[in-house]
C-alpha cells in the first residue's frame, strides 16, 4: 500500500483553522492537538481529576470484552488500565450495520495510532477505547450499508424491519432481516477466497448477539482483534450505577450547563462558524426511557416532561430515578463527552470533522463539572484507490484535489480532445451561416409586406431548434464512441466521490475484506496515518 497526501477544505471554516491554525481557535479547547506537552499536561489533569473505582470499571469491561470474544491484547490493555497512571484514547460512532460507513474504521486505526504516540510521549501505558452508541435512537442512519456492486453499480443494501418509536439501537433486537441482508452482500458480491468466511463468520455473531448494537461490537472487536482495542457499552447497567452521582449533578446544574452552551455558541458565531448545536431553552440535555423509548427530557416550570406525553416529574423524582435507576437516564450530545470523562482516564477523543466543531462549545461545560477536555484529535480522513481506478487516473489527469466536479470537467476536456470533427465549432459556425443568410431573406422579403419579418423569426427559431436537435444527436454519438472512456470516469466518481460524497462517509469496508483479506485492516493499521491532517490516498 502506498499513501498521498492531498490537501483539503471544508465546509465549515472552524474545522478548517482547528486543522491548519489552531491558535484562532485555541481559546475554544483546553489542549492544542498539535503540541507534544498536550499529552503530558493532561496526564497530569487526570492524575488530579479522575475518581471512578478503576477496579470496578476493568472488572464491568473485563467481563464485557470477554463476552465479544476479544483478543488476548485487549485483556491485557484492561489489565493495565488499573494503574492509576494508565489513561485511554478514545472514539465513538453509531453502531452501524456491519460497522456502518468507512470513517468508523478510520477513527479506529486513528484511535490506535494515537494511544501509541501518547504513550511514548507520557512513558505511560495508554489503552485504545471505542465507545460502541448504543443509546442512539437514530436508526435510519445506521440501518444499511453503501458499495459497488459486482456489475459497477452504486447500491444500498438495506434491513426492512422498521422497530417502533425511538428505540436505542442497543435495544433493537437482531432479527431475520439481517440475515437477508448477509444474502444480499454474498450475492452483490464477486466471489473470493476470502468471502465465505468472511460471511459465516458475522452471521455466526449475529445469531450471538441480543441487539444491533451487539453485533456491532462482535464485529469490531473481530476486526481488531490484533490491535487490544477495548470496547465499552454505555447501556451496561452495571456501569450505568458509575454514572448515578453524575446524572444527578446534571440535573441540579441543567440551567447553567445551558448558559455556558449559549456562551459556547455565540464564541463559535464570533469566528464565521455556524455551531453544530442549537440551544433549546428547555431541553435538560437529558434523555428519559419511557415505554422503551428514549425521550428528550424537557423543563416544563418547576416540573419535567417528555415531548408528545402528559406526565410529568419533579426534580426529586428525577434524581431519586439517577440515584437508584440511571439506566432510565441518558446524557444528549452536550453531556455525554463529559460523562464519558467521568467514567473513563481519557487522554484524548479522536474526533471527526463534525466532533470537532460540537467540540468547540463544550469547554466550559466541562469546567462546570470539574473536568477538563481531552486532547481532541483530528481523525485521519482516508480515501482507497484500487487499482483500476488509479491506472485510469493516470490515464486521464486525474488529480483527487479536483474533486468531483473537477472529476467531470477533466471527462469533457478529454472529449474534446477526442473530438476530431470539432462538434461545437462546426455547429456554432453553421447556426451563425444560417442566421445571417436567412436574415437577409427575411429583409428582402419584407418588401413584399413588413408583417413578414415576424413569421421570418419564427421560421428562423424553428431552423435553430432543428439544427441544436441534430447538435444533440451528434454529440451523443460522439459520447457512444467513447463509451469506454466514459464509464472509466463513471467508475472513478463512483469510487472516490459516491453520492457526490466523500468515499469515507459511504462505503463499507466488507466489499474490501472480501477482495483484499481480513487483514487489511491490520495493515492499514501500519501505514502513517496520523503524519499529518491532510486528506490520505491509500492505493490499494
């Protein structure tokens, strides 16, 4: 494998300057990502901050990991994880079907990368932690997967069953329908030595698993089996009794977590960006499981309710519930950083371009629980390029920083070239000839009669009409004479740019187990990954 590195802009200016010039943003973030001492002065924070019973936590992730069949590595990091010096790099995601898109495996290897630069860098032990989302209600995000087919066409392979309400994915049971979808992808798919046991080996995990969410984490922990990832359920009851004094705080400082969000988002308005989370007044930043849904938790006067029911709690109820119930509770994506801090040493959160930008509002919430903010960690943003797509990028000029649209004007320079006749100049001559010939004969003719001049403009639309019919015609020939070339630059925006997206955010890596082998994603794990924040080109 070989890796490029291309620079890249995004939409949002505040991802952009935490990329390429942190310092206008650095009053945002407790630690600069991009300074070595970060890493060091943060030990030392959660030598100072950090209380949860490590002995109790190694022994609930323990059990779980266990439970997903992991590796020997991971164990081991567990058992290292209660010295009171050992801390943790972390990443989330949404517990997608067959890990869901790409970037989920980018955060992964970016997560793994860090925990071993970290560790040089403080002369401690720093195990890499994936936070499996299984809280998430948003089911229409995570319930399909994207790829080619084996016919080179774009597809979306999908479960058909629709659970009721908002239910978190760790709650959706593992039915019938996902193993059609394990059907489809074999058959969508070419055959390789590979794919069989590829196939037998996730449909086994889903028959172990009681929830999406838990074959989620079977398969991550397959996936890196090889690199001690540790993996961490936040629906763990048992490490839901870590968080009771800690969603009990959140309730009683709801109010000011809320005036510091405000805070955070006019800082965020201040330098151009848009934030990512708008303040809601009354939104406790909680959410409440009612009937097995889980609701946002909302202040209704002195009392509490959830959107679309009459009920109502008070402040006492609430709290008595964190107290002796929290898995009724949930933290929303303005607390759950913070109580991820609370439960876990973390060193830093590998973040992508949208973490970093919700990021950016949350210090001082963290302050206000007496925590400090991780290093946040840009993710490594990858891009593969297999073979055929590379020798035709080479073929053609194809450079990956002209992106999509670029894409397509390099395809019709390259019909240009190839257009000997000269199609436009020869049709654009013509239909000036035409115009200026007929023109005359309307002019002599209006002698006869001057209402003549306005049936010779219709007439003469009409000719251009048939002339721009026939353009048409002959520059679909010309296109069908190049098919060839054609469908190459189809298949290389399908690869690189699909949906008009970025290749992360879309495909799956199981289309790439099955062609390259299982191991790919250890050798992805080999490559430099984290050299710097620029866009990676692996070439397969």
């Amino acid at each position: 494998m070989k890796v490029e590195y291309v620079p890249v802009e995004y939409a949002n200016p505040l991802v952009n300057m935490y990329l390429s010039d942190f310092s206008k943003v650095g009053h945002l973030f407790d630690y600069d990502p991009g300074n070595n001492d970060s890493f060091r002065e943060r030990q030392k924070a959660i030598m100072n901050d950090y209380h949860t019973d490590r002995r109790a936590l190694v022994r609930i992730l323990s059990e779980y990991n266990k439970g997903l069949h992991c590796g020997e590595k991971t164990l081991d990091n567990l058992k290292r994880l209660q010295d009171p010096e050992t801390t943790v790099v972390i990443t989330g995601q949404q517990a997608g079907i067959l890990t869901g898109p790409l970037y989920t495996i980018y955060k992964t290897l970016s997560v793994i990368q860090l925990a071993h630069r970290a560790a040089l860098e403080t002369g401690r032990d720093v195990a890499p932690v994936f936070w499996v989302a299984a809280e998430d209600h948003d089911y229409a995000e995570i319930d399909h997967i994207d790829m080619v087919d084996r016919e080179q066409n774009l597809v979306r392979l999908k479960l058909g069953y629709n659970p009721p309400g908002k239910m978190s994915v760790g709650d959706i049971p593992v039915t019938e329908e996902v193993f059609r979808l394990i059907e489809e992808l074999e058959a969508l798919t070419n055959p390789s030595e590979w794919k069989k046991d590829i196939l037998g080996k996730v449909a086994g995990m889903a028959r172990e698993a009681d929830s999406l969410a838990s074959w989620f984490a079977r398969v991550m922990s397959w996936l890196f089996r090889e690199q001690g990832l540790v993996l961490i359920d936040p629906m763990n009851r048992e490490l839901r009794r870590l968080w009771s004094g800690t969603f009990q705080a959140f309730l009683d400082q709801s109010g000011e977590a809320n005036e510091r969000l405000r805070a955070g988002v006019e800082r965020v308005r201040a330098l151009g960006a848009e934030p990512q989370v708008e303040k809601d007044e009354d939104n406790v930043n909680m959410f409440l499981y009612v009937g097995g849904e889980r609701m946002p938790l909302l202040k209704a006067g002195d009392s509490y309710r959830v959107r679309g029911r009459d009920d109502t709690w008070s402040i006492e109820e609430l709290k008595t519930l964190a107290a002796e119930r929290p898995e009724q509770l949930s933290p929303n994506v303005v607390l759950r950083p913070v109580a991820q801090d609370v439960l876990l040493p973390i060193m830093a959160y590998v973040a992508g371009p949208g973490e970093i930008s919700y990021y950016a509002l949350y210090r001082d919430i963290y302050h206000l629980f007496g925590q400090r903010m991780p290093v946040i960690f840009p993710r490594a943003n990858v891009t593969l390029v297999e073979g055929s797509v590379a020798k035709n990028m080479y073929r053609y000029g194809v450079e990956f920083s002209l992106g999509k649209e670029g894409l397509r004007e390099r395809l019709n320079e390259n019909l240009d070239a190839q257009d000997r006749l000269g199609i436009e100049t020869l049709f654009d001559d013509y239909t000036k000839e035409i115009r200026n010939t007929f023109n005359k004969l309307v002019d002599k003719a209006a002698g006869v009669d001057p209402e003549l001049t306005g049936h010779g403009s219709e007439s003469l639309n009409r000719i251009l009409h048939q002339v721009e019919h026939f353009r048409k015609k002959v520059n679909q020939y010309h296109r069908k004479a190049n098919d060839t070339m054609i469908k190459r630059f189809r298949r290389m925006e399908d690869q690189l740019f699909p949906r008009d997206n970025w290749q992360e955010r879309v495909f799956n890596i199981f289309p790439y187990l099955f062609k390259y082998g299982p191991d790919i994603v250890d050798r992805l794990a080999e490559l430099p990954l984290l050299e710097n924040n620029d866009h990676k080109l692996i070439f397969l």
